[in-house]
C-alpha cells in the first residue's frame, strides 16, 4: 500500500485544508484579551502565571499577525500528522484524510486562531498527542515512544488542569512496571516520573493562578449557597461581615495595599470581590487550607460533584460561540457540524466494540484509555474554576469527538475485517 504523504493528491488536501484555515483569519483584527500579556514571559519552573508552552513560541514570534500564521500553520500540522497516522492503516486513505482535515475545520477548533491566548496552540498539541498515541498503539517502537513522551509533555503543560492526564499515565505506566519490568517500561516510567515531578513543580509555583482559581470557586458555588456555606465556615473557613455580597469583580485598586501584596494576582487579573470582603482571614485560609478543604467536599459530597459535572456537560462539551471569546473569524464549515459530545461518544463506544470483535484492538484500547482519562480531565477542569467553563473545557470537548473519530475511521482499516477465531489468539 502506497503512503499518503508519497501521494500528490494527500499534499493537495493538506495544502486545501492549510487554505481554508487561513482564509477565516486572513483580514481579520488579531484580539488581545486582559490575561494576553500573561503569555509574553517565559518560566520553565511555573514561576509566573502561565506555563511555559505557549510563551516559549510567543517568544520566538513577537508579531500579533504573525502569532495567527503561527496558529494556522501548527494547526495544519497537527491535522496533517493525525490524518497521515490515521489514513496510513486505511484502505482509503485520501477520505480518511479528507474527513479528519475537515472535522479540523470546525469554527468551535478555528476560531481560536485570531486570539492571543492559550487555546489554538492547545489544541494543535492536543491533537499531535492523540496522533502520536495512535501511532505508538499501532506501531510500537522506540522513535514512536520518545515523540509521545515529548508531545505528552508539551500538551499536558499548556494548562494546569492538563497535568492530570500526565499523572494519570504515569501511574498507570508505573504499575505496569510492577507487573513486567522490561527495560521500555522502566525507562518510559522514569521519563514520566521526571516529567511529573517537573510539573509538580510548577503547579506549586504557580500559587497565584491557583488562588484566583479557588476564589472563583468559593464566590460562584459555595458563598451563594447556604448549605455549601455552612459546610465549609464549618470546616474552618472564615466568615467575616458582608463575605456574602454580591459575586462581582473589583479594580486592583479596590483592595488594600498589604491585602493586594499578599494575594499576588496574575498578571492583569481582576481580583473578585471575595478577596476584598473576605480580607486577610479568608486570604490566609485560602493559601494555607483552601484546595485541601475543597477536595474534601468534592469526595464527600458525590452527589453534588456529580450533578455539577453532568449540569456543566452540556454547555461546555458543547460550546456556543458567544461562549468562546468574542472574536471576528469567519466560518468555513457549519458549526452544527460540530455535533453532540453524546453522539460522537456512543458513535465511537460502538466502533470500539466491533474493533474488539473484529481484530483492531488496539483502537478498543485507545478509545477506552482516551476516554476515561479525558472525563477525569473534565472533571478536573469544571471544578477547579468557577468561571468560563466553555472555554476551558474547549479542549476536552475536541478530545472527546476526535477519539471517537478516530476509532470510526479505524474500521476502514487495510485489510478487511473478519470475525477472531480461536486459531487466531495467540496463547
């Protein structure tokens, strides 16, 4: 079978899909948002308010038009190498290729593009991981496992509710080490533990995200509600006069200088209200117990966690435009396209089974790990901040619908597909 990048008419679809991405943008206002200039300053260890993806390439491209080419031509990227992994192990290659190139069009994916923040780049190394994922699962080997680890990397530290899928795997790597040792194993889990450590590193760095994050929090779902509220007074949160007003955002000048200085806001963040009416008690209890008193509600409490998680699913896994940043892009394909996040996962469960019935499990396998890694990444994602869910759930929302397009695309695989017989297990 002939390689699809050998192919004349596979460029052409790339180079049609790189046309098409650029098209929503060419013309069109790059856009600034207040947390933009956050991404503009490098730190390896976290020490600052964004992690060090997105500034490092920030940082070699210093023009706003140019950062929107950057976005179109790593997105091209990323789409071309999942459609070539994909497409390689197809009996038709060139739709496979053209139907993951035009998933890749979606306005909910694209639109990004214009803006200078986090989400375009994420998603382009979101997809290079599910391509090298997909690629190592088929083709184990060592080249194929050093470019998974190292698009691991780079994916799982755009954000930080991204390293859970790191310490997900790793975990997972290292108890596979404890049932075989094999010299690919020990050295795959000593490179995760390295990475996890490393991002453990800048998650305790980055102190200042992560309060901000719990005050969104405490002010959209515990302080509005009373028996949330008396939960955690209950549990040693303070409870000053007039902690309870209304749940909005000051000026940086609204608070005191000590207070201000104690907090330590990101980079042109607005702090809310909470900080200013829960003063230097709350603060203290926020960095000293905060995160620690929130996850012992969110375990004894599944009932509300669960139906946070399943109200939340809707609106962010299936994202609206005016939910995802107010942007000038035009659209190249219908959003509604898009499709539920329900339908692709059912569509992709029911692939996953026939792959197990017919021989390509290591799709089965791949969707059922994607899966389950991904609704912990949800979660992680809607219940350690209170506010834009939509939009920093987008990635997920991507993950969910392209696992499962990858599994249905798995069936049109080289050879046929025909029933596993005993004679064909190996013992």
């Amino acid at each position: 079978m002939e390689l699809p990048h050998k192919s004349r008419r596979w460029w052409i679809l790339i180079g049609v899909y790189c046309a098409l991405r650029a098209t929503a943008s060419i013309g069109r206002d790059s856009t600034r948002f207040a947390d933009t200039v956050g991404f503009f300053t490098v730190d390896y260890l976290g020490r600052d308010s964004r992690l060090w993806p997105v500034p490092l390439l920030y940082s070699i491209v210093t023009n706003d038009s140019l950062r929107v080419a950057l976005h179109v031509v790593l997105g091209t990227i990323a789409w071309a190498l999942l459609a070539y992994v994909v497409a390689r192990r197809s009996r038709f290659p060139y739709v496979v290729t053209a139907i993951i190139l035009l998933f890749g069009l979606h306005p909910q994916i694209i639109r990004f593009d214009l803006a200078i923040l986090s989400e375009s780049i994420g998603l382009s190394l979101l997809i290079i991981c599910i391509a090298t994922s997909v690629q190592y699962l088929a083709s184990p080997s060592q080249p194929h496992l050093c470019a998974w680890v190292v698009s691991l990397a780079a994916f799982s530290m755009v954000r930080a509710s991204q390293f859970v899928v790191l310490f997900i795997l790793t975990v997972v790597v290292i108890i596979a080490v404890i049932q075989r040792r094999t010299t690919r194993r020990i050295a795959l889990a000593s490179s995760l533990v390295i990475l996890s450590l490393w991002a453990g590193i800048q998650l305790r760095n980055n102190r200042s995200m992560s309060e901000l994050n719990l005050y969104t929090v405490l002010q959209e779902r515990v302080i509005s509600d009373d028996d949330r509220f008396t939960w955690f007074v209950n549990e040693g949160m303070p409870a000053t006069d007039g902690m309870r007003g209304p749940a909005l955002y000051d000026a940086r000048s609204d608070l005191p200088g000590e207070l201000l200085d104690y907090v330590q806001l990101p980079i042109a963040q607005l702090p809310p209200s909470l900080i200013r009416l829960g003063e230097f008690p709350l603060a203290e209890w926020v960095r000293e117990e905060g995160w620690s008193t929130y996850a012992r509600y969110v375990v004894t409490h599944p009932a509300d966690t669960l139906t946070r998680l399943v109200d939340l699913s809707s609106p962010t896994l299936n994202p609206v435009d005016r939910d995802l940043l107010p942007l000038n892009d035009r659209t190249v394909i219908p959003r509604m396209l898009f499709l539920p996040w329900q339908w692709w996962t059912i569509a992709g469960a029911i692939a996953a089974l026939i792959h197990l019935r017919f021989g390509q499990r290591y799709f089965s396998r791949f969707f059922v790990s994607a899966v389950a890694i991904t609704s912990v990444w949800y979660a992680g994602v809607v219940l350690t901040s209170g506010i834009e869910h939509p939009r920093h759930a987008i990635s997920v929302a991507v993950a969910l619908r392209v696992v499962s397009l990858v599994t249905i695309l798995g069936l049109l695989g080289a050879q046929r597909l025909t029933p596993i017989t005993e004679e064909d297990v190996i013992p």
